[in-house]
C-alpha cells in the first residue's frame, strides 16, 4: 500500500506525488490537520477556509481514481511522525509520498517524519511539485544562491531554452480499496469561516482555477503589462490563492502561457512574458526560503537593517490594519483585504512601503497582518514582498525609493473608481482632489491623516542613512 500525503497540492492533475504514488501500488491519500501550527503561522481563517472547501472537491474527484481520502489531526507538526506513523501501521503502507515544502518548520517536520518511518522500515518518498527548478540547481557561478532577480531569470531561461518541466500525467483508476473516505471537517476551531461574500469570490476546485487560468489568458494576458498595474479593473489572473494552496501548479500556468505563445517565454506575446516573470518571482523567493532560511526565522535578509529604529507606534499601526489612516489609497486598499482576503499587487508595495517608510513600523508588523488575512498568504512570497518594500530584503528596492501614496493613487487609479469602490464617503470628491491625504479636504466620517507624508519621508531617508554598510562577505556568501 502507498500513501500519498496532501499539503499544499490539493489537486489531482500534474500531482507528482500522487502520480509517483499511484505508479507504485494502491494509494490512499490522507491530509493533517494542524491548527495549533497553523496559529503559530498566523495563517488566515480564510485561507483555512478555503484549504477545507478544495478538500472537499477533491475527496470527490480523488473518489472518482477510487482513492479514499483520511483525515487525521496532528495539532502541532511535531505530532505529523507518529500520526503518520500509525496510519501507515494501521493500513500496512510500505511507503509515503509527498511534494516538497521549503520553510525552515516544514523542512524540519518532513526530516523527523522521515527518521520516525524509515526506522520502521517505511520508505519516504520527497518529490519536486511545487516549484520549476529544484532549489540548490539554479546557482551563482561561486556556487551560491542568487539574490538579484534579474540574474535568476536569466539562468532560468537559459534552462527553459533546453526544456519545459513536463507536466505529470493523471493517474489511472485503481481497484477499489476496503478503506471509506473520512468527511472532510467544514471548519476547524479557531478559525471561523468567513463571510459568505468572500467564499463566493474564490471557489473551491481544480476547474475553477483552470477556468480562471483559461479565461485571463484568452481575455486579459495581452493587456496585461498595461493592466496588471490598475487597481480598478481585473487586469490580473487572481490564481494566488488557487497556486498557494496547490490547486493549481506552477507546471500548468507555465504550460498554458507557452502554448498560447508559441513556445516563448523571453518574446512573443508582452503580457504572457510578463506574466512568466511573475510565475519565476514566486520561484525565486522560494529558492531564498531555502538558500536563506533566517527569512523564514522573522531576520532580515539584509541583516545590517536589523539596526533599524523601528517606532513602537500601536495607534499608527492599528489606524493602518483597519484602513483609517487618512491616506485614501492605502486605506481603500486595507478595505479590500479585510473584506476579500486579498490585495491587488500594486497596493501590496503601496501599503507595505507607507507602513515601513512614512509609519517606520517593523516590516514584520505587517507580513504578520497580511498572513493574518491573506487568502493566498505564502511564506515566500509574502515575505518576500514585505522585506522587497521594506529595502530589508533580497534585491529590495533601494532605500531612497519611497512610493508617494498620493502620486500612486493618481497614476493608477486616476478616475478614483477603485477609491470610490472601498470608500464610499468620499465618492463625492473630485477626481482630483479625491487622492489627497484628509485634511486637503474634509468629509464627515473620514479620519484626518496620520502623518505628513513629506516629513515622514525624510525620517524614514535618515533612518536608513545612519546604518552601518553592508557586510561584503554576506553579499557574496549569502549567510545562513
């Protein structure tokens, strides 16, 4: 018997995994629950949410290969080996499958699940699934991981010039095994479901994501270097949450651009390179979670930032969370979140540098509140984008480059539809005067600004002037 452990691939397509499970012998499947841990992540109830709705989908597609999919609770990951351990004992499993995960907790409980089973003769399978190239293949020519984007995408296009990762194909349907599939729980204490308004903004399913997949690569790639930026419009694929929680791979969406652009990933179609891009930047960040695992311990990645004089400011920081700054746009873009478990990507870099520059507010303040929140929150990713923002991580913007809210929100929304949409009481302003900071102009009911953006500005330059240089050999070793 083989047995296929689900995490963070909650499909039956392109599953490496469950491919190499099923190749192997009769498979079961089964999924942890762990919310103990998933507190400790600050994982959101939404993206809980959301984990438990495609369980539900695919327990039925995984019924249809007449695989049984369990359910087991393993509160924390520590308790993963011998849950696992007395499943396999119970079912007489000779070996578990599972795709790779690259945080520093989840690449510990995968090493302790592997001690605990092979010392009862269990063999333990690990497989390359949720990313393109395995981390430690795409290196510096001294060996080390890359920190600069630009000079990872050369390197992956180099490799993608010789051959795309193949997809995985689907697995046959097996005999019927004497196991009945567990119910999959509707909620998990701790984590209450969201509102019936977000769930209805992402549903669960593998057919889901390909048709939100089809649909923007037919529609809305070849706009997409111009749209991508518009917070008012879906100029984006809004496939975060589906790759997040693995119902939909990397492999797929690589897959689906090259054929709709003959093969190119360098030229072609704009939108479809652009969007490749986006597909390497999550690759990227997951390559530094491994080369670099104090991002995933709350350090900088640019450690000499360690020194910043973060500013204890509860009030500022809970007036940002709840999107009553003053500052229309960064508080138009709060609202969305709270409402949908998402953000769009250019408001993710506006808020993030208002937070970490004009507030001087840890970084890590808001990486925690957008985990707390994000339908599609990703370890990597997130992280990624917050220390980006912050000029505290991995070819970060420089210091010096502070986004002005106010010029941000003019560029990209210029007709205020966005800002109109998440604050309703300023609809009457002119289009205009509808960006400014409160205080430029008063309604009933809108708070005034926190902070001058101006002065602000200059506090977060000197700052940043005042830390010591970076360490040399950091830059070319890349410190663990």
């Amino acid at each position: 018997m083989q047995l296929i452990w689900l995490r963070s691939d909650l499909r039956i397509h392109d599953n490496t995994a469950l491919a190499a499970a099923c190749e192997r012998g009769p498979t079961l499947a089964v999924w942890l629950a762990s919310p103990g841990q998933w507190q400790a992540h600050d994982d959101a109830p939404s993206k809980v949410d959301f984990w438990l709705r495609n369980l539900g989908t695919l327990s039925h597609r995984l019924a249809t290969l007449n695989i049984p999919l369990l359910v087991r609770h393993a509160t924390h990951w520590d308790d993963a080996a011998q849950v696992l351990l007395q499943l396999c004992q119970e079912h007489q499993v000779q070996a578990l499958h599972l795709n790779e995960e690259y945080g520093v907790h989840e690449q510990r409980r995968d090493h302790q699940v592997r001690e605990c089973l092979e010392r009862n003769a269990i063999e333990v399978h690990s497989h390359l699934d949720q990313l393109l190239f395995q981390p430690g293949s795409i290196l510096t020519r001294s060996g080390g991981y890359f920190q600069v984007f630009s000079q990872f995408r050369k390197v992956c296009y180099d490799r993608l010039h010789y051959s795309s990762p193949p997809l995985v194909a689907l697995p046959a349907v097996q005999q019927p095994l004497q196991v009945a599939a567990d119910p999959v729980p509707e909620q998990i204490d701790g984590f209450a479901p969201p509102a019936q308004s977000l769930r209805d903004l992402w549903p669960a399913g593998e057919a889901e994501a390909h048709e939100r997949l089809t649909r923007f690569i037919d529609e809305r790639a070849e706009d997409y270097p111009e749209q991508r930026d518009l917070p008012a419009i879906e100029g984006t694929s809004q496939l975060s949450p589906y790759l997040a929680a693995g119902v939909l791979s990397p492999r797929q969406c690589l897959h689906a651009a090259l054929f709709s652009n003959q093969g190119e990933f360098a030229s072609g179609n704009p939108g479809l390179v652009s969007w490749i891009n986006e597909l390497l930047w999550r690759e990227f960040y997951k390559h530094i979670l491994v080369g670099y695992p104090r991002v995933s311990r709350h350090r900088a990645f640019r450690t000499e930032t360690e020194a910043l004089p973060w500013r204890d400011a509860p009030e500022d920081l809970a007036a940002w969370q709840q999107g009553r700054t003053g500052i229309p746009i960064i508080d138009a873009a709060m609202r969305q979140l709270l409402a949908t478990g998402w953000m769009h990507n250019r408001l993710r870099m506006v808020v993030a540098m208002f937070l970490t520059k004009n507030l001087l507010i840890d970084w890590r303040e808001g990486e925690r509140f957008f985990m707390r929140h994000l339908i599609d929150g990703d370890l990597a990713a997130n992280n990624g984008g917050w220390q980006w923002s912050a000029s505290t991580g991995t070819d970060a913007a420089p210091y010096f480059r502070i986004f002005n809210p106010v010029s941000q929100s003019a560029r990209f929304d210029g007709q205020g539809r966005f800002l109109r949409r998440w604050l309703p009481e300023l609809k009457a302003l002119d289009d205009k005067a509808i960006h400014q900071p409160a205080g430029l102009f008063a309604v009933d009911g809108y708070p005034q600004a926190i902070i001058d953006l101006s002065r602000s500005r200059q506090r977060a330059l000197e700052a940043f002037k005042q830390l010591p240089k970076r360490n040399s050999q950091e830059v070319n070793e890349g410190a663990q």
